[in-house]
C-alpha cells in the first residue's frame, strides 16, 4: 500500500513514536526493509538517495518499490533521500514516488526558501509531501558557540521557513552526522534546542545522521578484516528523548551498511569455497532486516501499520 509521508507522520507525531526511513540500493536491501515491515506490522518509508539512482538506476528501483507495496498491506512510502536540484525532483516525481525531499541546508536562509517553495509547487500539484531541511549536520563537541549557531538549526529560523515555503516535513540539525564516525568522545546532542523547534513548529521534524553503530555489528566486520577504528553513533536513549521531544521520521543507513559488509565478509571468509551470490547475499539481506526490525521496535513504530 503506497502512501505519502505526509499520511503515515501525521499519526506518528500526533503518538509520539518514529517511523523509520530505510535507504535501498538493490533488490537484497529492499526485501529486508519490506520483510522488516511486515514482520513488525510497522510502516515504513523506502528511501533511495540520487546516488543509488545512478548505481542501480531510476526506473529499475521504483518499479521495484511499487511491486512490493502491491503485495503488502503495510503502509509504504516511497521517498527521495537528498535530493539537491529541480531536474532529479522531476525525474522522481514523473516516475511515481510518493515523497521527495529537497536539500537546500547548503545555500544560504533565503536561497533555500526559494528552492524548497519550488519543489513543494511541484510535489503538491501531484499530491507529493516535501521534506526539507534546515541547518548542516555534523558533530558539535569541539565547536564554538559561535559555530555552533551557524550550524545548527535555528528554531526561529525554523518557524519563518515552515512559514514561508509550505514544506510537510522538516529536517533539523542537532548534532548528529552521516556517516560511521559521529562522534569523537560522548554523543552530544542539543535536546533543548530540538524542544524549542518543536515547540515553534507545527510539521513532522526528521532526524538524519542517526543511525547507531551497533557494536557487535563492528565487532563482526572488524573480525573479518574491517579497519572501522572509532565508529560510532547515536545511543538508543539518545533516540528514545528525541523521539518523545517530537521527532517522528529517522533516516537509517550507515547501519544497513555495516550489517550487509560485516555480513559478507563473514561468509565468504567463512566459507571460501562459496561462490553462489545468493548464498552470500542471502545472509547479508537477514542482518540488514534484523537491523530494520530493531530500529522499529526502537522507534515505537511496531504494530502501528
């Protein structure tokens, strides 16, 4: 069942639970994400980003998407992962999916109005929701408190940009980051200033940069000849308070990942002689989807579809 993300966060945010946005690159990461789903009775928001439209192509991923939410009755989004220029909001808009987000957290304030005002003219002529974002996501331990206003989201900001550019979502920058490596020392992550936008603003806010490298899954990639020195990410309590001070959409990808490399690696040093793909790709599918249904439960989503 195809939906918008407008539609499956509208209850979310009213509950106080997160739906978990799960990035895909290729057949094995879609099955585990819809697998996940339907084993929780959780929604879900299918993400793909424009770098996975370039490695596994446009048509090929939504064709798969739609398939699959055909066949389940679990609420399903289909969503554009930062999409950062009108050409590729269009491609993705053309084709069918049912959410498009629009980064624009790089340019200044009003440029950003602007570009957001024109996607969101786009999507909702088609009855497609529109996530921005506001403010640059990285680690906040070892900036000033200077820096640390230029790059986090303001919550006055925030309030005029709602305001100005009819945006259904809103992604905000409190201290988390993309990638493996969040965080030098302790996660630091401003809860007050979080509370402040929600207070200022009346839309679903989303987290990025969230994932929470899970230390067995490290510790099984690194025993198979990973060099993951230092990884490390958001703590489950830190994602419990942001969700309980109004988050209800959280982007995981790093620890997809790591689960499917860590997975792999284990195989095929495990089992040198395998060289059936489906044998290796086959383990590598179930950690993703082990790690999809503990973000669910996570995220209060299960049994909310």
């Amino acid at each position: 069942m195809l939906m918008t993300n407008k539609e499956i966060l509208a209850p979310a945010m009213a509950q106080k639970y997160a739906i978990g946005a799960f990035n895909i690159y290729n057949l094995e990461s879609l099955q585990a994400v819809i697998t996940a789903a339907q084993e929780e009775n959780s929604p879900m928001i299918v993400a793909v980003t424009p770098t996975a439209v370039k490695y596994a192509g446009l048509s090929h991923l939504t064709e798969l998407v739609k398939t699959a939410a055909k066949l389940t009755p679990v609420p399903t989004t289909l969503h554009l992962d930062h999409g950062e220029d009108i050409e590729t909001i269009k491609r993705c808009l053309d084709t069918g999916f049912t959410s498009v987000m629009i980064d624009g957290s790089h340019q200044d304030f009003e440029n950003n109005i602007v570009l957001t005002k024109e996607v969101v003219k786009l999507a909702h002529v088609k009855g497609v929701s529109v996530e921005a974002e506001l403010g640059r996501l990285t680690a906040i331990e070892e900036v000033s408190v200077e820096e640390k206003e230029a790059i986090l989201t303001d919550p006055e900001a925030a309030k005029e940009f709602v305001e100005r550019t009819d945006a259904d979502a809103l992604a905000v920058a409190i201290g988390t980051s993309h990638g493996a490596y969040k965080f030098k020392g302790e996660s630091k992550l401003d809860f007050e200033r979080l509370k402040e936008i929600k207070e200022m603003v009346d839309i679903p806010l989303v987290l990025h940069g969230a994932s929470g490298v899970p230390a067995g899954i490290i510790e099984k990639a690194t025993t198979y000849g990973a060099q993951l020195a230092g990884a490390k990410g958001v703590p489950d309590e830190s994602i419990r308070k942001a969700i309980n001070l109004g988050i209800a959409k959280i982007n995981i990808d790093t620890d997809l990942r790591l689960a499917f490399t860590a997975t792999i690696r284990e195989v095929l040093a495990t089992t040198p002689t395998q060289f059936d793909p489906r044998k290796i790709l086959g383990p590598a599918r179930e950690a993703m989807k082990e790690v999809v249904k503990t973000k669910m439960r996570l995220f209060g989503s299960s049994n909310k579809a």
